[in-house]
C-alpha cells in the first residue's frame, strides 16, 4: 500500500508540473496574442485619427467657403494665426518644411515654396551691367593704323607749337621758382617728344626708300631680301647723316657723338687710388 501511495504521489505531481507548465504556456500565448492586438488597435487608431483629421479639415474648408473674408480674418484674429493654420492645414511638421517640390510634368514650372526669406538685398527691376571699356583697346573700334592715327591727329602739331611758344614766354616772365620748374619740366618733354617723332619719321623715310628700290628689282628678277635689324640700323643711321647735311648741323651732331663716346670710354678707365 505504501508503495503504491509513493508512485500516486509521484504521478500527481508529474500531473500537476505538467499543468503548471501548460497554464504558463497559455499565460504566454494570451500575452502575445494581446500584444499584436494591441499593435493592430494602435494602427488602427492611427488610421483612424489621420482619416478624422482629413475629414474635419475638408469639413472646415467647407464651412469656410460659405463665410466671408470679414469673418473669416475675425476667426483667425479670436483663435490666432498659428491655431488656424494647422486646423486648416494638419500639423507643420518638419517633413512637410523639407518637402521637395517636383513637376507633374515636365513642360510646367517648378513650384516654389512661400516660406523662404527673401535675401535683404534683391534685385527687383532687372539693370544691364554697365561695361566700361576703352576705344584704344578694344576691337569694336577697328585696328590700330599708325598712319591713319597720324593723319588724323595732325591738326594736334600746329596746337603742340604755339602751347611751346606759350610756356616759353611764360618762363620769361615767371619768378617764383617752382612755377618756372614745373614750366621747364612741360617744355623738356614737349621737346623729347618732337625728337622722337622726328626719329621715327626718318626711319620711316629710308625704309621707304629702301622698299621701293627692292621692289623694283625683284620684278627685275632678283630674289627678294629681307633687312635685318642691324641692316635696318644702318639704313636709319645714313638717312639720318643726309637729313643733318641737308640742316648743316653735320658737325654739331659729330661733337654730340664725340663727348659721349669719350665719356663712356673714361669710365672704363683705371682710376689712381
């Protein structure tokens, strides 16, 4: 008997394990089958607070569309600016402020969004940029001729020499010596300026007369020859001769040249220490 009582011991305790273990195990399915109901109320009730918050804003625009503007800006004046957008609009989300906004079509134009602050310096009236630019070296003012600049400026030289003779007098007359300095500086460039114009109008010269000599003889059949730069030298230098034999200031020229040769040479001599 006792050993019989042992093993219905043992089994009812087995028996009462298992049905711990499987109230624990229905326990757990009724906790999890909670849960995904839960989950799906929740969803649901999402659903529906986002299709009842379209509703009454489409409720509203409809009940907007009858007031006039009068009640309407009173409306927004008593509930504030801020209250009436987002009843009318949903909330303003950082989303929607980040919305991109695409074309439904290619053809029309891209939407822009209202909230963007205009820069404080805009351009309202579009202006043409000014471009300023210079005759001397621009194109739209043809090419550079010195010849045909020359021609046209030439009722400059007779100007050029009576200013000359007027600063020269005025010279004369001036005391003060920084007048007379700024003077003498105008004259001295005035005359390097005409030396230098009469240089170049006798290089011009002989290499005109050279050109044309060589022109005729290379229908003469001889080949053309092309002067070198120390050819040219020498071209200039006998027009220059000429020109100065012409004057009679051959000699005058020749002591110039003279005194500056012997200066140049003494510098290159030993000097006693």
């Amino acid at each position: 008997m006792a050993s019989f009582q042992h093993t219905a011991d043992e089994s009812g305790d087995v028996s009462s394990s298992e049905e711990m273990d499987s109230g624990s195990d229905s326990e757990e399915e009724t906790g999890e089958g909670s849960e995904v109901q839960k989950a799906g109320s929740d969803a649901k009730s999402g659903v529906t607070t986002s299709s009842t918050t379209t509703a009454e804003a489409n409720t509203m625009k409809k009940e907007l569309s009858t007031m006039s503007f009068e009640d309407i800006q009173r409306l927004r004046d008593k509930i504030g600016t801020k209250t009436y957008n987002q009843a009318l609009h949903g909330s303003n989300s950082k989303r929607d402020q980040n919305k991109v906004f695409k074309r439904a079509n290619k053809n029309r134009p891209v939407e822009m969004s209202s909230k963007c602050p205009p820069p404080r310096i805009r351009q309202v009236v579009p202006v043409k940029k000014k471009i300023h630019r210079d005759p001397r070296f621009d194109d739209l003012s043809g090419e550079y001729d010195e010849k045909i600049f020359e021609k046209s400026y030439s009722f400059l030289d007779p100007m050029k020499a009576r200013e000359k003779k007027y600063l020269e007098k005025q010279l004369r007359k001036e005391k003060d010596e920084d007048r007379r300095r700024n003077i003498q500086k105008l004259i001295r460039r005035m005359e390097q300026q005409e030396r230098t114009k009469r240089q170049e109008d006798i290089k011009e010269k002989a290499l005109k007369e050279w050109k044309a000599k060589e022109k005729e003889l290379v229908k003469q059949g001889k080949k053309p020859y092309f002067l070198k730069k120390s050819d040219e030298k020498k071209l200039v230098l006998a027009q220059k001769f000429k020109e100065l034999k012409k004057s009679g200031k051959v000699e005058k020229f020749l002591q110039k040249k003279r005194k500056k040769n012997a200066a140049r040479d003494r510098k290159h001599l030993p000097t006693d220490s």
